[in-house]
C-alpha cells in the first residue's frame, strides 16, 4: 500500500483532518502514520489523533490541548513546552519522550507509558496517574503534589519488592 502524506491534511485544519479520518476508516487501519512529522508550534487543538503514529514527531510548542492521543504512539517525540492539558493520552506511549516544559494538567495518562521520558520542568497537575509506567523517568523540577507522586513511585517500589519476594530463592 502506498505510504499517505497526511501532514498537509492535517495542517489544513480540524474540521478536514476528522472528514478525512471519518471518510477513511479502512485506510486508517494501520494508524494514521506521522512520523518524524514537523508540527512543533501548530494549533492542534483537540484534534483527534488517537492510535496515530507519532514516533520521533516535532511537537515543540504545539497547542495539543483536549487532543485524543489514546493509544497514540509518540515514543522519541519531541513535545518541549507543548501544551497537552486535558488531553487523551491513556495507553499512549512515550517512552523517551522529551517532554520537558510540557503542561499535561489534568491529561489522561491512565495506563501511559512514560518510562525513560524526560518531564523535567513539566507540569501534572491534576493528571491521571493511574497505571502509568514511569521507570526510569526523569522527574527534577516537575510540577505535580509531591504526595500524589511519591504514592505513585512508593506503590511501583512495593510492588517491586513483592515482586522480588516471590522469585527469591528459598532460604
């Protein structure tokens, strides 16, 4: 199958983007494909780009916020002082992901996986911490009640530890 340039369709606009993802359901069927798409700075302002591959993509200061990302595939992606505030983001992936600066209040990570993602300096407030994967991510400088992240860690380190209890071997 021929590879689509969905990039112009998507910079044209939200009304066409949703006419040509409502209007192209079978070709969607293996995710609209955006890598190492430039759309650092646009207006994507609830856009719907779940399931899209996003990998190594240039968000850079893209307005992201109320967008569905769910189960979008943003691994490597570039989101430096994106706005994703109140966005879908629950099953995405981002692993590696560069989100310093970025606001993410109130965004659905439920079930994210943000592990070696870089969110210093990166705004939480409010957000949907729920099952989130977050090994070996770096967190210095993050804007998010300290409680509500050292509940999160403390409950990856207990389960570690139970983890490791039950593989031990025998004494």
């Amino acid at each position: 199958m021929k590879h689509l340039n969905l990039i112009p369709i998507l910079v044209s606009g939200r009304t066409l983007w949703t006419n040509w993802r409502q209007a192209n359901a079978d070709v969607q069927a293996l995710e609209p494909a955006l890598h190492k798409a430039q759309l650092n700075g646009f207006d994507l302002r609830g856009f719907d780009l779940h399931e899209a591959d996003l990998t190594e993509a240039n968000l850079q200061e893209a307005d992201l916020r109320e967008a569905d990302l769910q189960r979008a595939d943003l691994r490597h992606a570039d989101g430096r002082h994106a706005n994703l505030s109140d966005a879908n983001l629950s099953a995405a992936n981002l692993h590696r992901a560069d989100l310093r600066g970025a606001h993410l209040c109130r965004a659905n990570l439920r079930g994210a996986d943000l592990s070696n993602a870089d969110l210093r300096g990166a705004d939480l407030r409010g957000a949907d911490l729920k099952r989130v994967m977050l090994d070996q991510a770096i967190f210095d400088e993050v804007n998010v009640p300290l409680i509500d992240l050292k509940q999160r860690l403390g409950a990856k380190e207990r389960q570690a530890r139970t983890v490791a209890a039950q593989h031990a071997p025998a004494a």
